[in-house]
C-alpha cells in the first residue's frame, strides 16, 4: 500500500521528468531539422561556387583550343612535313596571347601524318618545345628552350600521337571534348585531362588541336577554392576515381595506379569516399546530402553532378565538420541540455523536500492516532510547513485527544468510587490492592 508521501511525490516525479523529456526531446529534434537545414543550403552554396569556379578554370582552356584549332584551320598554319609555321603560331600563343590561363601546361597540334609540335610551361617560367617533323626523323624530341637549336632534353622513340587519349576518340567523332585522365608520356609522367578539337581542311580531317591541364593545377584550384570554406573537397570521375582534392592529397599509389577516395592519405576523404563506394552515389543523377561519423565527429557531406556539353562527367563532393557548419552551438546545445538537466533535477530535490515538509504532520498525526487506544493522548507534531488545512487537522486532532482524555478520566472515576457513598467500589479496591502489592514488590 502505498504511502502518503509517495502517493503525492509519485506523480509530481512523473510529470517533472516527463516535462524535463519532452523539452530534451524538442530541443534535440529542433537542433537536428536546423542542422539538416543549414548543412544543405551550406554545401549547396559552396558546390555551386565550386561549380562556377570550374567552368571557368576548364571553360577558357578549352575555348582557346578551339580558337587553335579554328585559326590553323583558317589560315592554312599546317604545311608539312616541316612544322616551322606552325611551331611559331604555337609559341606565340602560349607564351603571350593566353599566358594568362595559368592552367594551361601545354598547347599543341598532332596531325593525321603522325608529326606533332607543341609548347610544354616549365617550373622556371620557361618553355620547351616538344617536336616530331622532318627534322627529328620521326622522333619525339623535347628540347631544353623553345626552339629546335636548344639542346635535347628528353626523346621517345617512334611516337605516335594518334594513339593517344586526346587524339583518337575525337579524330573519329569530329567533335571536340575532353579526354579521359591519362598520364603523360614524357619524363615527367604527370596526370592530365586535355581538350582536343578536331582541325578540318576542306572536309578533311589534318589534325587534333590538344590543349593540357595538368591535375595538380586542379588541386591547387581546390585547394584556393577551400580557403573561403572550411571544409573538404575532391572531384570523382565517372569512374569513381580522384581527379583533384583541396587537401592537397596524392591521387595516385606509387606505382601510378589512380586512386579511389576511400584510399585517399585524408581521412576525411577516405570516409566519405568509403560511403559513397559503399553506396554507389556517384552514379546518381542528382545531387545527394548524407552524413557519417569520424574520429568521433560527425560530418555532412554533399555529392554533385558536374556535367558539359564536352563529355566531361564529374562530381563534386563537399564535406565539412558538424562543427565548422554551426560553430559553438553543438557545445551550447549540450549545455542547455546538461542545464535542464540540473534544473529538473534540483527541482525535484526542492520538491521533494518541500512535499516531505507538508505532509509530515499528517504522517505524525496517523502514528499518533494508533496511541490514543493505549491512554497516551500526548500527539507529538513535528515542524513543518505551515498550511491552514493541517493546523486545522492537527487541532482538531489536539481537541478530540483533550476530550477523550476528559471522558476517559471520568468513566474511571465512575468504575472506582461508588457514587452515593464515594467509597471505593469492588474494582477501586481490586486496583488499589494491586497498587500496594507492586509498590511493596519494588520497595
């Protein structure tokens, strides 16, 4: 059976923890729609710089090789098997009319004749002139200056440039595109991506234009890129492979073996690789926002689409920390939950005691009421909150006690004395005898 006291602090307990819940859990729901909220418009804001930027970091390079291709095409440039004409057009252009696209490494014309001419931007502001005519007997030389009389740098022997990446797909299509990412046969090896358009002579195909970006100039466009934002980004092929990351990470192994995100050095791009391998989500058409945790950090992240009319087939993807997304107010969230917390639980602290409080002299006027059947008609109340109703029952309680006192003293004396003579009567003398004997027993 249940107690005064529980019967009223039970149900107090109850609605104060079932308060403190509902309000945690409207605060935790609340937090998370804001977090979903802010997380997409953020990573849908920073994608679409990211997007802008690139068009033009891509866009004006493969413009200019159009215009290449349209100004060799037009003013008859090509005149083999000597590639003198052509040579000087080139070097031209790289080195003045479109030095500004720093992205650019190399401009270039390989023919359906298998001679190839182009200009290569080295680390020391300098260029070298890549060559295969009449004069390399069919040769691919590289030469340490921009003309033929520097010194040889670097030869392959028998190539062929129609075989490559940037030449054959787009000789066959006539249309110009982006090649697929394919590494470079000189000594440096690099990683490139490079438009290519075809250059038609009287409907005759005499050429691909070839204009290279390098991915490392990707990864420093990145990598400028992610100094306005503070999180992580990298660029997927339609293959699922790295073409660039803003952390500045190796995109291939050692052995020059491309590499998947989730093999990436930056933990950060490894998970989120990882969750999108897993998942297959850069086969989707459409943008996608997800989440994962991390080193006990949970991050957003947004996988985009990044698609032109030239083929290329990309996606971007965005991640950045739950922190970077809302600074401060994870840490102001927890608290203000720890702090409900504390407030509940000291309220009910306060309640209790304050309940104890009040029902204490109902407590002690119950046990006192068992002692009236055994003649004590002392009630013994303890302090406590002073409320009208229980002095009102502790009085009564008092008064009834005073009376009964009052009524059993008199029925005694009526048992004791005779009432006419005021002698003792049978059971007065009984008692009294009684009396004498335990006095005479203890003395």
């Amino acid at each position: 059976m249940l107690t005064l006291r529980t019967a009223v602090m039970l149900p107090f307990t109850m609605v104060l923890l079932l308060t403190v819940g509902v309000i945690a859990i409207a605060q935790h729901n609340s937090y998370e729609r804001m977090l979903a909220e802010v997380s997409n418009k953020l990573l849908s804001s920073y994608t679409k710089n990211i997007s802008n930027d690139l068009n033009l970091f891509l866009g004006d390079p493969f413009k200019t090789n159009k215009t290449l291709a349209d100004s060799i095409q037009r003013h008859r440039l090509y005149q083999p098997p000597t590639l003198t004409v052509l040579e000087g057009y080139l070097f031209d252009a790289i080195s003045s009319l479109y030095i500004s696209q720093k992205q650019i490494n190399t401009i270039a014309f390989a023919s359906e004749e298998k001679f190839f001419v182009g200009y290569r931007k080295e680390k020391n502001q300098q260029y070298s002139l890549l060559l295969k005519d009449q004069r390399t007997a069919n040769d691919l030389y590289i030469f340490d200056g921009n003309s033929y009389h520097h010194p040889t740098s670097h030869k392959i022997k028998n190539y062929n440039p129609v075989e490559r990446p940037w030449y054959r797909p787009f000789a066959q299509k006539r249309q110009a595109g982006w090649s697929d990412v394919y590494t470079n046969m000189d000594e440096n090896q690099t990683l490139t991506i490079s438009a290519a358009s075809p250059v038609m002579q009287n409907n005759r195909l005499i050429g691909v234009t070839v204009t290279d970006i390098n991915l490392s100039h990707i990864n420093k466009f990145l990598a400028n890129e992610a100094r306005s934002t503070t999180g992580t980004t990298y660029i997927l092929d339609d293959k699922g492979l790295l073409i660039a990351t803003s952390v500045n990470q190796k995109v291939v192994s050692n052995t020059f073996r491309r590499l998947p995100p989730s093999e990436s050095a930056s933990s950060v791009v490894a998970a989120s690789g990882q969750y999108i391998q897993d998942r297959q989500l850069n086969t989707l058409s459409r943008s996608t926002v997800f989440s994962f945790s991390h080193n006990n950090t949970r991050y957003f992240s947004r996988i985009t689409p990044y698609q032109d009319e030239y083929n290329l087939n990309w996606s971007i993807v965005v991640t950045t920390a739950e922190t970077d997304l809302l600074g401060q107010l994870p840490q102001q969230q927890m608290m203000g939950l720890i702090a409900a917390l504390i407030l509940g639980g000291g309220g009910l602290l306060i309640g209790l005691s304050v309940l104890g409080r009040i029902t204490r002299p109902i407590t002690d006027i119950a046990e006192a009421s068992k002692k009236l059947t055994e003649s004590n008609w002392d009630i013994p109340v303890r302090e406590g909150i002073s409320l009208k109703e229980t002095q009102q029952l502790v009085s009564s309680i008092k008064s009834m006690s005073h009376r009964l006192q009052q009524s059993f003293t008199s029925l005694r004396k009526h048992v004791l004395f005779d009432n006419l003579t005021g002698l003792l009567s049978q059971q007065g003398l009984v008692d009294s005898t009684s009396n004498c004997v335990q006095e005479q027993m203890q003395g």
